[in-house]
C-alpha cells in the first residue's frame, strides 16, 4: 500500500515536472511579441518607401524649393498634403527637414527648414502633438538623406506613429 | 526497502531529464527566434537603399554642376574644388546621419578604368583613360568623357553586416563619328554620334535641344552656331543629327568637317567632342638658308602666331599660302600645346615648344589688358603664340603640330619671361637682355629716349619718333617731340608686350633752362609695341602714327635712333667704338666713333639694318622691315631722308639717326594732318666684335623674306 502510494507520487512528480517545463517552454518558444515587432518594422518600411518614391522622382525638389533653388514660401502646407495623401488613417506623422552645411571648421550643421510644423497631429498651438505619438503604441523615427538638383544636401527625420496598435 | 528507494527514484530521475530536455529545446527555439527578430534587416535594407541612391545621386550633380560650371568659365581650379566640396559636404552629412542608425562608411578615390586604349576609327591613337581624384573630363576629341566615381565600403556592426564595398561610377560618353560627316543638299551637313553613360548604357531619351554644334563660318571667320535641322533617334544611344548654317545654307566643304559638338544628357551632364585633334603645318623659312645654305643659324626663333582661322602671322602679317586653313577650335586656352620639328619636315620627333594665348583686340593690332588670361576660351582676337627655330644646319622647313589636349585638368603653360620693376623703371627680362621702358610721367626729365636694351654689361638706348629740335645756348636739342603716355606691360608666359595708345606727346622747351610739357592731344595719335618673346635675341617694335593736325617743325624727323653713351663711362672700353650699316648694294658701310662731337657719316643708301657694337663682346642693331625703310624714304617730299652717324657734344655718346627728315638747321619742315607713318623693326642684341649677326639674320624682319606655309591640314 505504502508502495503504491510513493509510486503514484514520484510519478506524479515526474508528471508535474515535465508538465511545467512544457509550461515554461511554451512561453519561450513564442516569438516575444509579434504584433509589436512586425508593425514597427512595417511602419519603417512604410515610411523609407514613401520618402524613397518622392526622392526618385524628385519630389522634394519640386515641394521645398522654386526653379532656381530657392526655398518656397510656404512649401510646409503643400508638403503636409502630399505627405498626407500617402498616409493611411491610423498613421501620425511629424517631419522636420534640414539643410546641411558645412561650417568654418568643416563640420556639419543642421539647419531647420521647415518654419512651420509638417504633421497630421498638431495641438492648439500649432505644434506637434506629442503626446498623441506618446499615446501611440508603435514609435519609429527614419532619417533620409536628399540631395537635391542644386546641390543642397538635406535630411529628413520623420516621425512616424501607428495609432490603436497597442 | 533499497530496491524500492531505487525504482522511485528512477522515476523522478526520467522527468528531471526530460525536463532539462525540453528546457534546452526551448530555450535553443527562443534565441534562435529573438536573433532573427534582432537582426532588424529591414532597416538596414532600407538604409543602404537611401544611401546608394543618394551617392548616386548626389555624384550625379556633382558632375552635372561641374561640366556646366567648366563649360562656362573654361578653367578647371574652381569645378574641382566645388565638386570636393559638394561631395564633403555630402559625405560629412551622410556619416553624420547614417552613423546614428549604427552604419559605418568610409570613402576613397579609386583609380577606375574608364576605356583601355584602342585605336578610334582605325587611326587615332587614344590611350587609356580612367577617372581618378572623384572627376575627370576628357574632351575636345572625337570620343569624350565627364565622369565622376568614388568608391565606399559599408558595415552595420549592430547586424553583424562587415566589409561591403562599393563603386559608384556616373559618366558619359559621346563618339562623333568623324567619317559619317557628308552632305545632303536638302537636309544639310549629316553626322552620326553615339552616347552611353556608366556600364556601357546607352542614352536613349536626347532631343535636337540636348545637342549644340558650331562650325566655322569662312566669311565671319569665327566659330558659329550651327542649325539642327533634324535629329533621328536610331537606338541604342545613336543619333543621326542633319545641320545647316546659321543662315540655313549648307556648309561647304572642308569645313562641315570641323565641327564641335556639345551633348549635354538629361542629367544635366555635359560633353565636347571635337571632329579634329590637331592642326599640322609645314612653314618654311627664306631669311637664312638661301643665303647661308648649310650653316648653323642657332638665333633664327621666329614668335609665330596663329589665329582662330587657321592664319599664321609674324609681325602681323599673314605668311602667304594658297591653300585653304583647317580653323583652330576654341578649347579652353590652357589645352593648346604647339609641337614641332628641329630636323626639318621629315624627322619623327615632334618636340613641345613654347606657347602662349594673348588677347588681343577683335582685328588684331591692339594687346588688350587680358593679354594672357588663360581661363578663357580661343576666341577672335586671340593670339595662340609660339617660338618656332631654324637653328640645325640646312633645315629650313619644319613641321609645326597645333594640338588641343584632351584632359580638362591640363595646366596652363609655366611663365618664363619676367618683369621687374626696379624703382621708376620697369625692366622686362627674357632670360637674354632686359628691356627697359621709359618711366611713367613725371619720373624723368629732359627725355630723350624711349627704350633702352640692356645686354650683358651694357646698354643702348632708343629714342623713336623723335621730330624736330629746339635751340638751346651753344648748340641744339634733338628731338623737340617725342611720344608720350605711360606704358602698359603685360606678361605672358613666353611673350611680354609692352604698348602705349594714345594721343598725349612730350615736348622740351629751353626759356632760362629746359621746359617740358606733355600735349594731349598733341599733334599726333600714335600706337606703340613691344614685343618681348622668350630667350630671342630680338625684340619686336610697331609703330603707328596718324597726324591729327598739321605740324611745323625743325627739321628733323627719326624713326629709331640709337644712343649710346653715359656721362659715366666716357673713356671706358666697354663703350660702343665702332657703327655700321647695310647700303642699298648690300655691302657694309662701317667705320669708328670718335671721342669728341663730330659727324661720320651722313648715307642715303642705307638699307635693312643698323649697328652699334665693340670688339668686348657688345652690339646691338635696329633691323627695320622694307616698310620702315619705304617709309622713311618717301614720308618728306624732296629726298631729305638720311642715316646720319655722329657723337654728340655732351659726353660724346654714339648716335644712329634713321631719318626721315635729315637734320638741317636752315628751314623748318611741316608735317600735314592725315599724313599716317606705319612701321616695324626688330631691335637686336649679339656679342659684338662686328657686324655678321644683324647681317646674317636682318632677313628675318624684312618682308620679303618672312615665313612661308608649305602645306596646312587637319589630322585626326
């Protein structure tokens, strides 16, 4: 009797042993979170092909700046619309585009173009609504480089942000 | 109890392993899985996706602003720094941003291969040409290249991704087929060209706005732009373009065939492609050897100069040939290099010899202030000259090679003449003797000369145009007018000029002392220059004067008249002691200075040069032209010309008067307005010790003698 009882312990044991493992390595054969990684990289992916297509058919050249290379008036408005037709729904974005030069000492600086916000979430103030990219689940920052007909180097850091993704 | 303790035991052991088991295969699944997810190739894909097309992109301007910018200003300096700067600028920016995302990059300038050599059409030699130092235009021949090429490697040390490396190559490249060039009576002048650009590629979306051709109008004698009457898109990078004149006429024959043909591609890069890559010439001389068959002649340099329809000229003057010219192009000034014979037309080796471009005014008589601006295209006006010699024994043919180098980094020619200013006076050195010219105004006082020549351990001075004399206490002061005006010197590589246009005159007074004023106008407008070449022994002088009202004077009226003589050197061995001059028989009249005023000989029949020299290794002579001596001759009604060898009263200096007007103390003389005097001469510098060089080599500025062209053609 006693024997029996140790036997069906010990063999419950093992069972429970061998059980848990399984428990444990189920969790861990997983992917750590799919829906996570797949929309950030969709996002990126998103983006460098928008920013590549207006790069190829020289887009930014005829957004930002006039015939003789000089930076439009006003190009911010007609960059967000253009921007904004590419753009999905639940897709938020903010871009700033800089122009780079080199200074005295031969080292690259940024300077801001866009005088006015370019993005499809701006608060009361007409500024960048962070918080709604805070609020977002999905985060992904892309910087490009252009260099344009007349040999102005920019940069575009775009922020990109997939809203109900969490 | 053992036995028992074992078989439980057992169990327990079986799940422990098992279980171990399944933690390995799990935890082997789980990081098999997070490295896949961390490897993150997307980004890295789309990374180096915005980094290669934007090198590309961005080399592709850098070239297309750089052909353009040469294009226009025909000097290379500033294209390459602005394409070094571009391209830093691009680089600094792309390390700067792509260095963020965890991408390291390097950059280097390769030797690439462009083409390997090859002979083009069966005949033109082309050697191997490669991009290096991130650009390279090749131009100016009938196949020509723009590229731009650096190399890069790329690594992602956060992906593991090590070592890729890159070559990024934007180019391209036109072939103007120089055998499809033909006539067609309606559609005009047909001519095939092919463009590729980088891998072989060809360029497929030209129209007739892509292309510009110019050709060489006869009857304007300048290069023109040409009208595309029809361009026909064959394919494969070939077009077949139709031209006619700017009036719509078609071009006659040879000149359809030297054409310059622009292409500049959808990228905004350009190209030039010439039809012809030299102009060769056979010019023969007929000052020397005729005369002095088989001798050395190692002073007979003549400065030739070539202008833009293909005319050689030596002292302005067109060397006569009845052929027709092939014209120079107008590459950039700095590409030209002149090749030539020392062994006559025969010998195999051509050698480079010195060359320079000089700006000169549209109808060629004038220097202008850009005289040897090289950042310039040939143009008319433009001067292309060089320092052609006869010096080997019986050689008095030689090939002459005009060609137009093809590599648009070719640097202008290196300066050997120099110009000193030495306190009021400015010295011109051109490794032989030193020219001195008269100061500016108000630098000197009671002048009596114009140009001095400095040679060895001494000096001759020369007094040109001199008119008329004033009475002075105890004797007289010649000349009462001379030329006045400050001089402007220009200095080219391998020719100075020195000249003066104007109209102001200086005139010398004697009332209680000597009085001098400067006339503007004066009665005269005249035109100086000094030509100054390179290691010759000669310098060339061209005088002009128009009299802008009638003018009486004493009389006395010279053309050139040499001085020698200082106050400091009276009684000195290194003074002049003997003159003489050729006679119209083409003997020599010479004979001695003597130490106190007195007059040795006053000739008629004097002829093509005049000298001044010494047996301690000094002479110098004017060599005038047949039109100096015509003119002197008949510019005074009444025979009154005269070469008149004397030494002056005041430190007994030498003196050789070429005059028109012969001094005579009992009349005046009257110069009437219109009256229009034109003149050259070479002035000469040797050692002395007689007259056999100015005899030997006074041909050389005399008209009848000058240069003749044997044979001119266009090579490939």
């Amino acid at each position: 009797m006693t024997r029996g009882i140790s036997r069906i312990i010990e063999a419950v044991v093992s069972s429970l042993l061998i059980l848990s493992a399984f428990s444990i390595s189920y969790y861990l054969t997983l992917p750590p979170n799919i829906p996570h990684q797949r929309s950030s990289e969709d996002l990126k992916k998103f983006g460098y092909n928008l920013l590549s297509s207006l790069a190829a058919n020289q887009g930014f050249d005829q957004l930002i700046f006039d015939s003789s290379g000089k930076v439009k008036q006003g190009w911010e408005q007609q960059f967000k619309v253009v921007i904004n037709s590419f753009m999905p729904h639940n897709i938020i974005f903010n871009i700033s585009i800089y122009n780079a030069t080199l200074n005295q000492l031969g080292f690259v600086e940024l300077v801001r173009l866009n005088k006015a916000v370019i993005s499809n979430v701006v608060d009361e103030f007409g500024k960048a609504n962070e918080a709604v990219f805070l609020k977002a689940g999905e985060n992904v920052q892309i910087s490009y480089v252009y260099t344009t007909r007349w040999m102005k180097v920019i940069v575009i850091e775009m922020k990109l942000a997939l809203l109900g993704s969490v | 109890m053992v036995r028992r303790k074992r078989k439980g035991q057992l169990l327990i052991f079986a799940g422990v392993i098992l279980t171990l088991l399944i933690f390995y295969i799990a935890v082997t699944v789980h990081n098999t899985s997070t490295t896949y997810q961390n490897l993150r190739y997307e980004e890295v894909k789309e990374i180096v996706d915005n980094f290669n097309e934007d090198f590309r992109r961005s080399l592709r301007y850098i070239l297309a602003a750089m052909t353009q910018e040469y294009n226009a200003t025909a000097e290379m300096d500033t294209p390459r720094y602005n394409a070094f700067e571009r391209f830093t600028l691009w680089m600094k920016t792309a390390i700067r941003t792509f260095s963020a995302r965890g991408i390291q990059v390097n950059f280097t300038f390769n030797k690439v291969l462009l083409q390997p050599q090859k002979l083009l059409f069966g005949k033109l030699n082309m050697p191997a040409r490669y991009v290096y130092d991130l650009t390279k235009l090749y131009w100016y021949s009938p196949q020509s290249i723009s590229a731009i090429s650096a190399n890069f490697s790329l690594s992602v040390p956060g992906s593991g991704f090590y070592g890729w490396k890159g070559q990024m190559l934007v180019l391209l490249n036109m072939t103007v087929y120089v055998n499809s060039i033909e006539n067609d009576r309606q559609l005009g002048t047909k001519v095939t060209i092919t463009l590729n650009k980088e891998y072989g590629e060809p360029i497929e979306d030209l129209t007739a706005k892509n292309f510009k051709i110019s050709y060489f109008d006869k009857s304007t004698s300048k290069w023109e732009n040409a009208k595309i009457v029809t361009l026909l898109n064959n394919g494969g990078g070939n077009y077949t373009i139709y031209f006619k004149s700017v009036n719509d006429k078609i071009i006659d024959e040879p000149y359809n065939r030297y054409i310059i043909v622009w292409a500049v591609d959808n990228r905004g890069i350009i190209v030039e492609s010439y039809t012809y890559t030299a102009v060769e010439y056979v010019i023969q001389e007929n000052a020397i050897n005729p005369f002095y068959p088989g001798v050395s002649k190692p002073e007979e340099v003549y400065a030739l100069e070539v202008i833009l329809n293909g005319t050689i000229l030596w002292f302005n003057r067109q060397l006569a040939f009845s052929g027709t010219y092939p014209p120079i192009p107008m590459p950039p000034v700095k590409q030209f290099r002149v090749y030539s014979t020392t062994n006559g037309p025969t010998d195999p080796n051509l050698k480079e010899i010195p060359s320079q471009v000089e700006v000169w005014t549209s109808n060629y008589l004038v220097p202008t202030l850009k005289f040897a601006e090289w950042r310039r295209r040939f143009s008319v006006g433009d001067k292309l000259v060089f320092l052609l010699n006869y010096s080997n024994p019986g050689v008095y043919q030689q090939k002459v090679r005009i060609e137009w180098l093809w590599d648009a980094d070719t640097p202008p020619p290196t300066y050997l003449v120099r110009m000193n200013s030495t306190g009021i006076y400015v010295d011109i050195y051109n490794q032989r003797y030193t020219l001195r010219l008269v100061p500016n105004e108000g630098f000197s006082f009671a002048i009596d000369w114009t140009f001095s020549m400095y040679y060895k351990n001494y000096h001759v001075e020369y007094s040109m145009n001199g008119i008329g004399y004033i009475g002075i206490p105890g004797g007289y002061w010649i000349p009462h007018i001379l030329p006045a005006g400050n001089w402007t010197v220009l200095v080219g590589p391998i020719r100075a000029v020195a000249y003066r246009d104007t109209s102001r005159t200086y005139r010398v007074e004697y009332q209680n002392g000597y009085k001098e004023y400067y006339d503007d106008p004066g009665p005269f407008k005249h035109t100086e220059i000094a030509l100054i070449p390179y290691k010759t022994k000669y310098w060339q002088l061209y005088n002009d004067i128009i009299w802008l009202r009638d003018h009486t004077d004493g009389r006395y009226y010279s053309y050139l008249t040499m001085i020698s003589g200082t106050s400091g050197d009276q009684g000195s061995p290194i003074r002049i002691s003997h003159w003489a001059h050729q006679m119209t028989d083409l003997s020599v009249h010479w004979g001695t200075y003597s130490s106190s005023h007195s007059t040795h000989d006053r000739d008629q029949n004097f002829l093509y040069w005049y000298a001044q020299y010494n047996y301690n290794g000094f002479g110098e002579a004017v060599l005038p032209s047949k039109g100096y001596v015509d003119s002197i001759k008949s510019l005074i009604p009444g025979n009154r010309y005269e070469m008149w060898i004397w030494t002056s009263a005041d430190y007994a200096r030498r003196v050789i008067d070429c005059l028109a007007q012969r001094f005579d103390t009992s009349g005046t003389m009257t110069i009437r307005r219109g009256t229009v005097i034109s003149w050259f001469a070479g002035v000469w510098a040797y050692e002395g010790n007689g007259y056999s060089e100015p005899n030997m080599y006074h041909r050389m500025f005399v008209e009848t003698y000058f240069p003749t062209i044997v044979s001119v053609s266009a090579a490939l």
